[in-house]
C-alpha cells in the first residue's frame, strides 16, 4: 500500500517494507523513529498516545476503503465503523482523561499496539445490526441504527462539506447554512437543501450539526438559533474550541432546554498526525502538505515561538494559516506564563502573501459575509507583546508583519504590497499600518505600483526596528523576546497599550492616558521590586504582580 508518489522527506511505509507490503501502524511509528526529522519522532511519540484500538480500525478503514469502489459502500463501512467506535471503553475513557479527569493520561485497552489483533479489528466492521447505544451512569440512550432524521448542517466548507454530504448520502434530511456562497452550492449539488437564513435551517431540525472555526462564532451561532429550534433538539458541536468555550455553548443550550454534546472531528488526529495517515495509506507529498498544520510552536523560556511552515507556498498566508495562528497566539495570550512571542517564517519567505488559489473564485457575498481575514486583527488585540522576525519576501506577509510590536528584519528581507499587480488592494490592513509607519509618500508608491524596498530602506523608512545578519536574525529575535518576558509582565502590557494608544488619538489625550497608566502601575508589587532592586543595586525579581 506504499505510494508511488514518495515524498523526500518524511516516510510512508513500514520499516523493511517493500512496494508489495503492506504497511502496520508498528512498522510505521518504528519508521518515524529511526526519521532524523524531529518532527517525524515528535509523531511517532503522539501516535503511541493515541487508543492502539482506534489506531489499528482507522488504518484498517482506510485501506478497505480504497478497495469497496463506489462511495455508498464507503460511507457505509464509515457509518457502521463509527457506531462501534462509539460502543468501545476507549471512548468513555478518552472523555475521563480529556474533559471530566483531564490528567490527559488515558488508559487504553488493549493498552498497547501489540496487544490489539486482528480478530479485534475485524470486529468493527461486523454487521451493525439493531442496536442502541448507551451512556453509563445516565438514562440517555441513543439510536444509532436506521434512524434517518432532519438535521441542520453549519459550515460546508472543507471539512463540513463532505460531512454533511455523507448524512445525505446515509438517508438524513440535511439543511445546510454557510456565509460562503460557493461553498453552499458545492453542499448543494451533494443534496443538502440551502436554508436561507440559520434560523431557518434549524426550525424543523431534530439534530444541529455545526462545523465552525472558532469558539466565538459557535457561541455566536447559539445565540441566533436557540430561539427557533424546538425544545430538546440536539446541538452537536464538531469544531475545535477550548474548554470554556464548550462549557458556555453548553450553558446556552440547557437554558434553552436543549441538549448539547462536543464531537470535535479533529480532536484525535490532527496536523502531523493526519499526514502521516495520510502517508500510511499512501498519500504523495500533496496531500501530506494539505494535511500537515501551517505552524509549529515552541517555547523557549517565558517566550514563545511560532514559525510558519508551509515551505511549499513560500508561507502564503490561507485561511488555515490565519486560523492557526491567531488560535495560538490566542492561547499564548491567556497564559500567565508567556511574556512574549516571536513569529517568523522561513530563510526564503516570511510570507510569500494571500493564498491566492484560495481566493480567486470567491464573489463579493462570499468575502464581504465571512468577513474574510477579519481574524487577522486579533493580533492587534493581544496584550502579550509580538516580534516578527522577517527573512526573505514579506509580500503581503509585510501586512503579518506589522500587526507585530517590534519588527526586526534580516539583511535578506523585502517588504512589499503587491495586490495591486493582481487588480485588488490590501486587505489585512497594509494601506493603514503601512501610511502610519513610512508615511503617505511611501505608502502611496508601494500600494499604487507594486513596488518592494529592501531591508535597508525599510529601516532607513521606519518600517522595522533594525536589520540584523540573516544568520542571527532567530537568535536576535528570541533575545529581545526573553528580555521583554524578563520585565515586569503588568508593566509591559500597560507600556504595549500606551504606545498603541499613540496610533488612536490626539498628543494631548495620549499623555492623558499615559500619565494614567503610570499612576497604576504604582499599585503592583513589582514597581516596588523594580525600585528596591534599583536602589539597592541589585537585579530585580519580578513576580508579574
């Protein structure tokens, strides 16, 4: 089952295999192993997390389904699959370790690879039969056998589309509601039926599917559609959203008198893990990219790193990218432990630009209704400081860029916004940001021509802190990341929101401001260590307090 196509980098057999072998969940994590790439051993480590018994049934689904030839007898081994996955403890205990316990540490059984066989796996690919499925310790009982019922289906994007168009296919009645037109009409063709509005898609509804991006457009759609659904219909949320998010939808639900459940479809393989499935089943290297997450995180010290990684699109910044980025700095945000993160991308490109690919197709409704890169400004709204370490072409990335406080450029970097060359402007507010840090003369020729500037009259503009070598432009980066994580974090943010503020209002209101922010930070602990430390001629041991 190995692929024809072989990527360079990354294996997609089992060890000592050949083209005629068929490839082991085993053989495969020993390949990733014996990988030099960190990354692929970073893999094979999460996949030895993972249940051995989900594990095996996947690989084992996967290939049959390469072999059962029209896609009913597909999604048919799918369905029934996936029943049975729901009736095995591996299910109740995953719930144990990652939302009730969440020790994070599941006890599997079988509890290894070696211990699941093959008469385990065939069993989930028994006849389904009539059959209920239970919850211990609750009156809750589902049916899981030959119920077709109305369901409400939102975002048919790329991942909710073929999921809606599965129910469809298994007998559901599907209405499907999504803000991008193009999307709707490919959910369409697969017979899910167009509600014009959301309420409209789940006033007949007995289960509410939504396949969203972020936590605050689930809560966002709860609200527009609690009013019209009947009591006790079923709310089943397969985005990936954090834990207080889950907990408010939840809250919502029940005050509305329905029932709410989390099935993220992306919570047990993900990124790295979904392509190196994809390579177990032969996939080539186009489908590892598209499976692949578009950045990795590091931490180093109480600083953080984040480096785009899509090598093959030079980092051009998709929905994914933006989407990914935003959730981690997101998170990296919230934590107490963090005082501040980089973001850089590779030697070649910070960010090539937009994923134009991505966008070509799109109408004015599919990008004034999703609003699109509007999640970009969130990284205006961090509070936790940025600094983007720019290598090679930031075109349209320069936008990235900007959104960051501090800004350092290697000798290698060019900065540019070349929409204009393809018949649109900016849109991830390069016009703006550009104007305020090189001025209008500058800003004018740039969005009006196409034209770059290297990283000499970047600095020279004011467009970055300063230019380093390329080859220390990561070392200078994390230097200046770890010495802002060393201050007072209180302090930091409250110096972030003053200079920020400069940018929003007049000189006299921004003193204002300022003077205000300074009279505050007299009631931390940490102005007191500062100014003891000071006087007593000592470094300072700030508590972020």
């Amino acid at each position: 089952m190995c692929s024809r196509r072989r990527a360079t980098s990354w294996p997609s057999c089992a060890a000592g295999s050949t083209p005629a072998t068929t490839p082991t969940v085993e053989g495969i994590v020993l390949r990733l192993r014996a990988h030099g790439d960190p990354a692929a051993r970073r893999t094979a480590e999460t996949l030895l997390t993972r249940s051995p018994t989900a594990l095996k049934v996947t690989l084992a689904a996967l290939r049959r389904a390469r072999r059962l030839g029209p896609l009913e007898r597909v999604l048919d081994q799918e369905y029934r699959v996936s029943c049975a996955l729901l009736a095995s403890p591996d299910l109740v205990e995953g719930i144990r370790a990652q939302v009730i316990g969440k020790d994070r540490r599941p006890r599997w059984s079988p509890a290894t690879l070696a211990e699941v066989t093959d008469g385990d796996v065939e069993a989930f690919f028994d006849p389904l039969g009539a059959r209920e499925l239970g919850l211990a310790g609750t009156d809750s009982v589902v049916e899981v056998a030959w119920w077709a019922g109305t369901v409400a289906f939102f975002g048919l994007g790329n991942m909710g589309g073929p999921m809606a168009a599965n129910l469809v296919g298994a007998g559901h009645r599907v209405s499907g509601h999504d803000l991008v037109a193009a999307a709707l009409d490919r959910a369409a063709t697969a017979g899910v039926r167009p509600a014009a509005s959301a309420a409209g898609a789940v006033a007949d509804a007995e289960v509410v599917i939504m396949m969203l991006p972020a936590g605050r457009e689930v809560l966002g759609l709860y609200d527009e559609v609690l009013g019209a659904a009947r009591p006790g219909t079923l709310f089943v949320d397969c985005s990936t959203i954090d834990v207080a998010d889950a907990r408010a939808a939840h809250d919502l639900a029940a005050a509305a008198g329905m029932r709410a459940l989390d099935a993220p479809v992306s919570g047990g393989v993900v990124g790295a893990e979904a392509a190196t499935l994809t390579f177990m089943v032969g996939g080539g290297t186009e489908e590892f990219e598209e499976a692949r997450t578009t950045i990795r995180v590091e931490r180093v010290g109480r600083a953080a790193l984040i480096t785009l990684d899509r090598p093959r699109a030079l980092n051009a910044l998709n929905l994914q990218v933006m989407n990914e980025v935003v959730a981690a700095t997101e998170a990296l945000d919230r934590d107490p432990e963090c005082g501040c993160v980089v973001i850089t991308g590779s030697a070649k490109a910070f960010a090539a630009g937009a994923d134009i690919k991505e966008m070509r197709s799109r109408d004015y409704l599919d990008m004034y209704l999703a609003d699109w890169f509007a999640a970009w400004d969130r990284l205006g709204q961090l509070r936790t400081p940025t600094v983007a370490a720019v290598a090679g072409y930031a075109l349209g990335g320069c936008e990235l860029a900007m959104l960051c406080d501090v800004l350092l450029a290697a000798d290698t970097a060019v900065f540019g916004q070349p929409e204009i060359t393809l018949g649109v402007i900016p849109g991830i507010g390069g016009s703006q940001g550009l104007t305020r840090a090189v001025g209008k003369a500058k800003a004018m020729e740039m969005c009006l021509t196409g034209r770059t500037m290297d990283a000499a009259e970047a600095e020279r503009a004011g467009l970055v802190s300063r230019v380093v070598p390329a080859d220390e432009l990561l070392g200078e980066a994390l230097a200046v990341a770890e010495t802002v994580a060393g201050m007072s974090l209180p302090a930091v943010m409250m110096a972030k929101e003053a200079v920020a503020r400069a940018f929003e209002t007049t000189l006299a209101e921004g003193v204002r401001f300022e003077r205000r922010l300074f009279h505050a930070v007299f009631a931390t602990a940490d102005q007191k260590e500062g100014m003891a430390a000071f006087v007593e001629k000592r470094p300072p041991a700030f508590r972020h307090r």
